[in-house]
C-alpha cells in the first residue's frame, strides 16, 4: 500500500510512475487525496468535540462542589447534546476510514525509474542469456510423455483424487522433486537464509500484508466457512511472520527461505500451454525473502537475482533473464527481474522464478519497521524470489537430458538423487 503522505507531496510524479504499468485510473489519485483532506478535517472535528466533552464533565464536578446543581444539569444536557453529536460524527468517520482504505488498496506499487514501459510480455526486457542451449534428437519427447514412459507422475489418478491440475507424483518422480526441494533449501540456507516451515492456510489480514487482497483472490483457494485461504506461495505466510514488529538492527537484514506447496485456482486455463507440468492447481515452491535497510534494497535485489541464476547454472539449464516492463508487472512490486528455462522438446521458453522489490508496499501494509539513526520508526523494504518453483523445472531437467534409454541428471542433483540419471 502506497504511503498518503507520499501521494500527498508528490501527487503528478505518482501518476506519471502509475502511467508506466498502463493503469488506467489515474483520478483515483485524486480520489484518495480528497478523502484524506476529508478524513483530516472531520479528526479534527471529532477532536474538539471530544475537548469540549472533556473540559464540560471536569467544570459539572467543579459546579457540583460548589453546590450550584441547576448550572451542573445544564452542563449535563450540553454534554449529552455534545455526545449525541459525537456519535454521528464518529460513525460518519469509519464510514470515510473504509471509503478512503478501499480506494488506496486499489492503487498499485509505483514502478521504479528502471522498469520499461510497455503493454505486455512482449515488450519486457532480455538482461541476459545462460547456459547452453541442448541439441535433441528428432525423436525427442515433450515432458509429459517422458513423464508416462518412465511412471513420474499419475496425472489421471490426481484427477481421480482431487479435479484436473492436481498430479500424484510417485516412484522416481517424487524422489527427484524429494531432490530437487532439499537441494534448493540446502542452497539457501548455506547462503544465509533461515528456514521456515510456514501454515498452508492464512488468514484475511495476512493474504492483505502481501497484496495477495484485494488484488489477487479469484486466484486463491478460499475456505469459506474458516475465513482462511490457501497460500498461492510461502511468500505470503513467511512475509508476514515480522508483521506488527520493529525489527532490531542487529537483525537486519532479515533473510528467510521455506518450502511449501502452492495453490492456485488458475481460473481460465486452457490450450497447449498448460500441458503436462506447464500449469498446475498444486505445485511445489522453495522462495527466498529478505527483510533490508530501505537504502541497500535494491543492491539486495541484484544479490538476489544472481542467487537464483546460480541456481540455474547448477542445474545445467539454458535460461534468460527479464526485467519486466510497466504493462507485465506484478500488482505489489516496484521492479520484478523474471527468469525464464528453455524448454527444448516444446521449443519454447518457461518461466520458472521472479524476483522482486516490493520497496515498502508490502511493509506499510503489514507495518514492519525498524528505526533510524534519530530514533524514528521507518519502514523496510521487502524483497522476495523463486528459488525455484518446481513444476516447469522438472519439465525442462526431463525434456532437456533425454536420450533413447535414460535422463540425465544434473551433477549437483546426483548425491540428492542417488544416482545420475533416471533409468527406463
């Protein structure tokens, strides 16, 4: 959520950014603004009101001592004519408190001054290319045959067992996705990342910490009759475990990982790109987090985005980097670095992480501060990655290192795994 004051001071400057995502409503800041100027004049109403309630029941119990009972029972009517008033007006100001709170939670994060402008996929930003591209056979396989022909993963009973986008993994498919989940969490906490094991359900007030609310729920599992959600990602949990605190410089910068599985609804998927492992209801994630000094954010960032490409370069995949343009950014961030694996049997690039600086988007929402050198509360800036998501991975590992009777392993992943390669 976007800071009033800063909307305040710098209201032509946030439209300009808001214009750089293509976001269409650019008079909702002044929207917000005109509710703010209303909410500040009626606090203060409500405050002398208040004032002048307080300084009439001190002066009845002054009348009273003096014995002068008809000025007392004056003063009584006063006061009760002032709390009738006071009523009206405090429900009048929780009225606006949600108005103006509804309309500021429409606003998305401001882009930073690097992100390119554009409307869509199309127009983001290659940063760089790694690894090497693998030269397949003509008879090569997309992954979710690969995934028949060596007993993976039972598509058709997850169907069975929960509706379509649910896969059973099983055999030597759960082991490398086993391998694959410690090799990532091994990878970061020897980094310096603590780990967590966060719930899979959050409440509504955590799923609004992270911007998950009111941006994002068609795409979650809602338990209705609890109020929780499903976590579409361990960001949203883990984030929030610092929400309502000040963090100590000593524990600055704050680094975490976790491993969860993820859900998402995915509403609308069909056709070709869905295929197989390429979107799923159900799907596993390790993510990384980092709690930092507002003025180190974005060196954090770039830090970040080089933990993920290593990653990358340990798996032996070919991938690319991307800074996303304004039109393809996420609702919550201020600069989204996407990585993409090429997926060699379908020919086509996958995305499988993105890291981003949410700056204090997230940390005003969720009020995680810490204070400065004079003592004053201030907030940090949150940052959050895949570090990996799981799915496309498994795909591009298999399709990638096919041969005629075995796939290949990645070195790293062979002491994980038990062996090099997975056999027919």
């Amino acid at each position: 959520m976007l800071q009033v004051n800063f909307l305040r001071q710098n209201p032509e400057w946030v439209k300009e950014r808001l214009a750089v995502r293509n976001f269409a409503k650019l008079d909702l800041v002044d929207t917000i603004l005109n509710l703010d100027d209303q909410l500040r004049k009626l606090k203060t109403t409500t405050e002398s009101i208040q004032a002048t309630m307080n300084a009439a029941s001190k002066e009845i119990g002054i009348l009273m001592g003096k014995g002068e009972k008809d000025a007392a029972e004056k003063k009584k009517q006063e006061v009760a004519s002032l709390k009738t008033e006071m009523a009206e007006k405090t429900a009048e100001l929780d009225q606006l408190e949600a108005d103006f709170n509804k309309h500021i939670l429409m606003l998305p994060n401001l882009p930073h001054q690097s992100v390119p402008k554009g409307k869509s996929a199309e127009d983001n930003e290659v940063v760089r290319e790694g690894g090497k591209m693998p030269q397949l056979s003509a008879e090569a396989k997309p992954h979710w045959d690969l995934i028949k022909e060596y007993n993976l993963i039972d598509f058709e009973t997850g169907a069975k067992l929960a509706g379509s986008g649910f896969p059973l993994y099983k055999g030597k498919g759960a082991k490398l996705q086993r391998s694959l989940i410690q090799f990532f969490l091994d990878y970061n906490t020897d980094a310096g990342y603590t780990e967590f094991i966060p719930p899979l359900m959050v409440n509504e007030s955590t799923a609004y910490g992270t911007g998950q609310l009111p941006d994002k729920e068609g795409q979650m599992y809602h338990i209705t009759a609890d109020g929780l959600y499903l976590i579409p990602t361990a960001e949203v949990p883990v984030t929030n475990v610092y929400s309502n605190e000040i963090v100590k410089d000593s524990d600055i910068p704050v680094k975490m990982t976790a491993y969860t599985p993820c859900f998402r609804r995915e509403a609308g998927s069909f056709g070709s790109d869905v295929r197989g492992l390429n979107r799923v209801h159900q799907f596993d994630k390790v993510e990384i987090i980092q709690l930092v000094h507002p003025d180190k954010s974005y060196g954090v960032l770039e830090e970040m985005v080089l933990h993920v490409e290593n990653l990358l370069n340990l798996l032996e995949l070919p991938y690319r980097i991307l800074r996303l343009c304004g039109g393809d950014m996420g609702f919550t961030s201020a600069l989204t670095y996407d990585f993409e694996v090429y997926s060699a049997a379908q020919n086509k690039w996958l995305e499988v992480s993105s890291v981003s600086n949410f700056e204090t988007f997230q940390t005003n929402r969720m009020k995680i501060r810490y204070k400065d050198d004079a003592a004053k509360t201030q907030l940090l800036h949150s940052l959050n990655g895949s570090s990996l998501a799981l799915p496309r991975i498994v795909a591009a590992l298999l399709e990638n290192n096919q041969n005629q009777s075995e796939i290949r392993l990645p070195q790293i992943l062979h002491r994980y795994f038990g062996a090099s390669s997975i056999q027919l």
